[in-house]
C-alpha cells in the first residue's frame, strides 16, 4: 500500500476493515490503539470497548512489553510496508492470559491526524504445530536430513545429519548446500539444483552416477540420495535423505571379488572332476579287461573261491565305474544350459512314462496336480523329477505299494513344487546329509544308488537360485519340496 493519504469517508474505511479476514488494529503513534475489526475481538477475545485508546502492549505477552515501545519508534521513524519482527517468533496474548503464535504485516497510513499504522495479525498456532510435527518427524528420521530452499540454503537438519557430515545444527542452518558437496562436483551442483526447482518430483538424486558427500573433516563419504519436494508459504523447497553407502559398498567389492574368485574355482574344480572322471576310467576299463581275459580263458580251471572273488572283483569294477560317470554327470549340470519355456506337468508325464515299468511292477500310484508354465532348464528339471519319484518308488514300505502325490504352490512370487510319499521316511539327524554327494544311509543290499540322485536335485535347484528341504517322519513318509523362481521372460 505504501504511504496512502485518507481521503475515504470513515464509514467506507470500516466496512472495508471488517471486511477482512485477519485481526486488524490500528495504532498511533504513541502507541495507542485507534480501532479494531470484529476478527480482532475474536482473536483477543476483548470488546472493543475494552481495547480502544488502550496501549498496544496489552496484546503482547509481559516478556516483551519492555522492548516493544522503541521498536514501534523505530518503524515510526522510518514507515515501509513490511512484515513485523523478520526472523523472530512473535506471539500475542488473550485476555485469559494465554499466548499463541502470530504473523504480523505492518503498512504506515498518513492521515489528517498524522501518521498512524495498520497492523495486519495472523494467528498460526496450526501452521506452527504442523511446523513442529514435520521437524519431529525428520529428526526421528533413520537417514541424514536435509531441507533446501530454492537458493541452495539449508533451513533443517536432524541430528543424524550432524553425525554423518561432523557439523552442528547452527553451523549447517543458513549454509548453502555446496558446504556438503566436494570441491569436484561442487561447481556444476547449482545447475542440477534449478533443474531439480524447474521439474520438481520425489525420486532418487543422481541415478546412475556415484555421489559423494563431504564431511567437515574434508573427507569424502559415498551416499545415496533421495529428494522429495515440499510446498511451503514461503515457497517450495526440497527434503533431501541421505543414506551413508560406504560399508555396503565396500561390501560389494568384496562380494564382487568372491564371486570372481568363486567363479575360477568352480571351473577349476569342473576341469578337475572331468579330468579326474576321464584319468580313473581308464584304469577301469584296464581292470575289465583283463576280468573278461581272465573268465573267458581260465574260467574252467578256477575253483569256487577263485570265481567268487573274481565276481567280486568285477561287481566292485561296475561300481566304481558307475560312481565315476555319476561324479562326472555331477560336475557337468548346468553347463551350456539355456533358460527355455517349461511346462511342468507335461516334463513330470514324461518322467512318469519312461518309469512305467518300475510303476506297474511296484503297483505305485501317483497323483499328479495340474502343475505351472514356467523357465528354467529343462533337461536338468526333469533330472530333478525323475530322482524324487524313483526315490519314492524306492524307499516304499515292505509289501504297501508306493503312494506319490506331486503339486506345487505359488508363494510370493516363488513356484514352491512338492514329491511327497507314505515311504518308510527319514530320522531328522539326516535331513540334511541326503543331500551331500555319495552320502548313503543303508546298504547295497538293501536299496541299490549310488548317493549322488539327491546331490543332483540340490545343485539343479541352486542352480535356479532356489532351495531344496525334506519333511519326513520314520515311519510315515517324505515330502521333498523345492522352491523355483516364477520367471516371466
């Protein structure tokens, strides 16, 4: 409004006054009040009667009265528009005595009877609770906070703020924010901040690229960020979290350079296995050979004993020939395969097919749910199959025809398959050694294998990035189950 001489009948200007929505008192320059609207009364809760040609201090609680006087000189010696205490918290008092927070706008007015100012008073209890619940949350806030305006200077931080850039609160407030970017990136950060202003939205600062923080210290900290724009009355600003990412990526290093080293031995230990494979058949081969020389010249001429050890001979040849292909089809799984399409049901009818025989001997009954599409390596999957129900089929109860059921769940995203059985189960202290390579819990003349069917499903499940487990009771049956992946490729 600036300095306006009154030329408005008096009538006019108080229609005008009452007709605005915030408390508004009129005061001279003695500091007398002159007038006061109707929104006044309800603030203050006075009647006019009681605040017209009264002190203005009567509005302002006692611990300020004292000051007040030469600040109202002050701006009678110098009018302007202009809001009231800049940078302090001002607060008005009731008459029951009790305070509550305001904003003030000042505006000088030149009348006929001299220069008197109109004081324009919002209460902002609200806003200052609403102020109050934000701060709050930011300091119980997990992650270092920081709040910008659109100048690049800091109004807020919390205390994980402090620890994490080594400065305290007064130091940090008022700052610009380059304070805590290192001197490299330091120059270009004010573009990225208007371009942030001209297209504000919540989303991850510097995607893509690896940021830097810098502590009072002078060391630098490798952070994650993430920027949330606030709209404020005094414009819009941006609440910046900042996570410390320093361990989780040393932590990545070091994963990085495991899995590299786990890589080289796993080839190695692969190359290993298949040449130790090819290096002990050949030794084999040699021992057959010479069983089949040795029965096919001198069967005649050898007694009981000698023949009996000669079977035995050649039984644990066979054996050890088998445990060698086991151990080399061990060390290929996974190998040159490729992620395809997989219908479940129609590889578990297939595996069912090629076992008809050992079905319909043993009399098994299977049931089978109607099972998912999926990807996954097929060839390996079906082993998988195939080793489970033959086990059920195996370790089936004397005399009672095996009862296999197969079906799967889908749990959070993860296809949970399940092989369970009425079979004559397993002791819980070997619910985890099944799985090991060539581990046995019976002997040869009581179930044929090798150890190794099991060893197989646990690594062609690992392989999925899945698990393999059993649930089992001696006595009453096994239920392995696996989980897999649901890829959607």
């Amino acid at each position: 409004m600036g300095k306006n001489l009154i030329n408005l009948t008096e009538l006019t200007f108080q229609s005008m006054i009452e007709s605005v929505p915030n408390a508004i008192v009129l005061v001279n320059k003695e500091g007398r009040i002159a007038y006061i609207n109707n929104q006044t009364e309800k603030l203050f809760r006075y009647d006019r009667t009681e605040l017209v040609g009264q002190s203005i201090e009567i509005l302002i609680p006692e611990r300020f009265r004292k000051n007040h006087p030469n600040f109202r000189d002050m701006f009678f010696a110098s009018p302007s528009v202009r809001e009231m205490g800049a940078g302090r918290d001002l607060f008005g008092i009731r008459k029951d005595g009790t305070e509550f927070p305001v904003e003030i706008g000042l505006n000088p007015l030149i009348t006929a009877d001299g220069t008197l100012v109109l004081a324009s008073i919002i209460d902002i209890t609200e806003r200052k609770k609403a102020e109050e619940r934000f701060r709050l949350v930011v300091e119980s806030a997990p992650n270092a906070m920081v709040l910008v305006n659109k100048d690049g200077v800091i109004t807020l931080v919390n205390a994980q703020a402090e620890r994490l850039f080594g400065y305290k609160k007064k130091e940090l407030i008022g700052a610009q924010l380059e304070t805590l970017i290192p001197d490299r990136f330091r120059r270009k950060h004010p573009d990225h901040r208007n371009s942030f202003f001209a297209s504000p939205s919540a989303r991850a600062m510097g995607e893509g690229r690896d940021l830097y923080a810098l502590r009072k210290d002078k060391t630098e900290v490798q952070v994650e960020i993430g920027l949330n724009p606030i709209e404020t009355d005094e414009g819009q600003v941006v609440l910046a979290s900042i996570i410390d990412i320093t361990k989780r990526k040393e932590q990545e290093s070091i994963i990085i350079n495991q899995m590299s080293e786990l890589g080289i031995k796993n080839k190695e230990l692969e190359q290993f296995a298949y040449i130790a494979s090819h290096d002990l058949q050949e030794p084999l081969r040699t021992i057959s050979n010479y069983i089949q020389i040795i029965e096919e010249d001198y069967w005649e001429e050898m007694n009981d004993e000698t023949k009996t050890h000669l079977k035995t001979i050649h039984h644990s040849t066979d054996r050890m020939n088998a445990l060698v292909k086991a151990l080399l089809d061990f060390s290929r799984l996974g190998r040159n395969s490729k992620l395809t399409k997989v219908d479940f049901s129609k590889i578990v009818n297939e595996v069912i097919s090629d076992l008809e025989n050992l079905i319909k001997e043993t009399d098994t009954k299977i049931h089978v749910e109607d099972l998912p599409v999926s990807y996954g390596y097929e060839t390996e999957l079906r082993l998988v199959f195939q080793n489970l129900i033959s086990n059920a089929i195996k370790f089936r109860k004397d005399n009672v025809p095996a009862e296999i059921r197969i079906g799967y769940e889908n749990k959070e995203g993860q296809l949970q398959f399940f092989v369970s059985d009425e079979g004559i189960g397993i002791e819980s202290k070997n619910l985890e050694r099944i799985f090991h390579i060539f581990q046995r819990l019976h002997l040869d003349d009581q179930y044929e294998g090798y150890g190794i069917g099991l060893a197989n499903c646990k690594k062609i499940v690992e392989l999925h990035r899945g698990k393999i487990w059993v649930e089992s009771e001696v006595g009453k049956g096994s239920k392995f189950c696996f989980t897999l992946p649901n890829l959607k490729l």
